[in-house]
C-alpha cells in the first residue's frame, strides 16, 4: 500500500512541476510577444506589418549570426505560414502559435540530440565489449581470425551459426577494413555497427509500410466487395 501511495505522490508531484513549467513558460512567451510589439509595432496597430515582422526576424536572425540568411521568398513563404487568416498582418495569437512551433521543434531537437548521445555511448560500450573479449593480443585492432571469432559468437548468438561461408566472411570483412591493412580498427567497427542500425532501420520502416499498405489493400477489397458484391 505504501508503494502504491509513494507511486500517487510521485505521480502527483510531477503533474505539478509540469504545470509549474507551463505556466512559467506561459508567462515567458506573453512577455516576449509583448516586448516584440513594444519594438516592431511601430504604428500602434496591435499587428505587425509584413515589413514590421521582417524588421523583427531580421533582428532576430541577426542576433543568432545568421543575418545574411533571409531570402525574399523564405520570408514570404515563413510569413503566410504564420498569418493563418491570410490578412496580410501577424496578430498575438497568430505569433504565439509561431513560437509554439518554434519550441516544439526546439524540443524535438533536444530530444534527438539526447537519444543519439546515449546511442553513441551504447555504441562505445559495445565496441569496448568487444574489444575485452576478442582482442586477444591487446594490440588495438581485431585481426581477421578475431574478427571471425566475433562474428561467429554473433551469428551463434541469433541462431544462425551455420551461414558464415568462407567467402561471404571474406566479402564482410574486406568492407569494415576501410583502410586497408588487414585489421579492424574501432572506428572501423563503429561505422559498420552504424551501418547495420541504418539498414535494420530501414528495414523497419519498410516493413511499417508494407503492413499499412496491407492495410489498405484490404480495406479497398472489402469496400469493393460491400458496393458490388449484390447477391
């Protein structure tokens, strides 16, 4: 029971702590739209022009360094994506809803940029396993025979111990040794490991796809099948 109400309170607290981040962040983006007004609204209309809002994303883009970077056409292009009821100003809550954006895709980077970093360190654990384990002279590099012995404990390891011909081996090994000296150094390994994850990726994605296309085929059969099939 007092796991129960412990799991409650955490619950609880972190429902809080969320809504304490969203009011701040609440408060933060009225402030920032207000003093976006305080300096680009230069006629008091409560809207931004076209050249008031280009004023404010030249700044902005200024600020970052990025000055040079506002082509005629990305600007006309960004602005209607913003003026949603297409009068040809930017309001509070057309500005809001830009920078809402702005942070979700913000967010969305950050979360990428963590799960890559932990990838990459899977990857580096993984590799140093390896290394522990098949490196047996501790010269830094797998040798052709403990390259095999890797690749063979893999293959045993998913259930396919007897696929591993003499040639597709050779095949196999001759393309993780970029450099060409006979010996597979880590960064060697890393970017085949990243080479397998690109296609088992992929591989996923595809099959996604083929199951939504299933999906549909069957979906189009059976509505054929109600609008025609009249006996």
């Amino acid at each position: 029971m007092q796991a129960f109400i412990d799991k409650i309170r955490a619950t609880a607290v972190a429902d809080v702590q969320e809504a304490v981040i969203e009011a701040v962040h609440k408060e933060e983006k009225k402030e920032l739209i207000d003093k976006i007004w305080a300096e680009y609204d230069k006629d008091n209309s409560g809207q931004l022009s076209k050249a008031e809002m280009k004023n404010f994303v030249k700044a902005y883009l200024d600020e970052l360094g990025e000055g040079q970077r506002l082509p005629e056409k990305q600007f006309n292009s960004m602005f209607a994506s913003i003026d949603e009821n297409n009068d040809g100003q930017i309001n509070k809550a057309e500005m809001k809803e830009f920078i809402d954006n702005i942070r979700a895709t913000e967010v969305a980077d950050i979360q990428e940029a963590v799960a890559d970093a932990i990838h990459q360190q899977e990857v580096k654990d993984l590799i140093d396993e390896i290394w522990s384990t098949y490196d047996k002279d501790n010269s830094g590099q797998l040798s052709k025979v403990e390259m095999k012995a890797f690749v063979l404990a893999y293959l045993t390891h998913i259930g396919e111990e007897n696929r591993l011909p003499e040639k597709q081996f050779n095949t196999m090994f001759t393309s993780v040794d970029n450099d060409n000296d006979g010996q597979i150094s880590k960064p060697e390994m890393k970017a085949f490991i990243e080479k397998i994850r690109a296609t088992a990726v992929a591989d996923v994605q595809e099959a996604v796809a083929e199951i939504i296309h299933q999906e549909e085929v069957k979906e189009l059969i059976d509505e054929i099948w109600t609008n025609f099939d009249k006996d």
